[in-house]
C-alpha cells in the first residue's frame, strides 16, 4: 500500500510541478484580493475533484481495456502534445 501511495505521489508531484494549473493558482495567489487559504483551498479541492474523477474512470476504462493498451495510448497522447507543442507557434 505504502509503495503504491508514494509511486502515486511522485509521479503525480513531478508531473504538476510548473504546469497551467500551478501557475493558475500561483496567480491567484499573488493578486492578494483573496486570502492565500481560500486560494489553496480552492485549487486543492479542484485537484481532488479532478484526481477522483479520474480515478473513478479509470477504475472502469480498466473493465474494458488491458491496461497495457491504456498505458500506450497515454504514453502516444503524451507524445502527440509534445510534438503538437514543439511545432505550434
């Protein structure tokens, strides 16, 4: 359980970091006509919502799909913004 938690952890940590949705609330945050709580209490419950939502589909996309396919369809996804990324301007 505890190697499951922090593997989750990690991944989901270093894939956040500097992302739109870190700026976003780093923005919010800097604005000052907010407290710095509501701020972080609002971003914190949109990341729960969001993890759950997709722990939820998750849960039942594996039903129907091996989650080797899952795993190449998200690593192809990755790759696609990326490229989509590097050549938009």
């Amino acid at each position: 359980m505890w190697a499951t938690l922090l593997s989750v952890f990690a991944t989901v940590f270093l894939a956040e970091i500097g992302d739109k949705t870190q700026l976003a609330t780093l923005l919010y945050a800097s604005e000052g006509r907010a407290s710095r709580w509501i701020v972080f209490a609002g971003s914190a419950l949109a990341l729960v919502t969001a993890a759950a939502i997709a722990t939820l589909l998750g849960s039942q996309i594996e039903r129907v799909i091996r989650p080797s396919t899952l795993k190449i369809a998200a690593g192809l996804g990755f790759i696609a913004v990326g490229v989509w990324t590097l050549l938009s301007r």
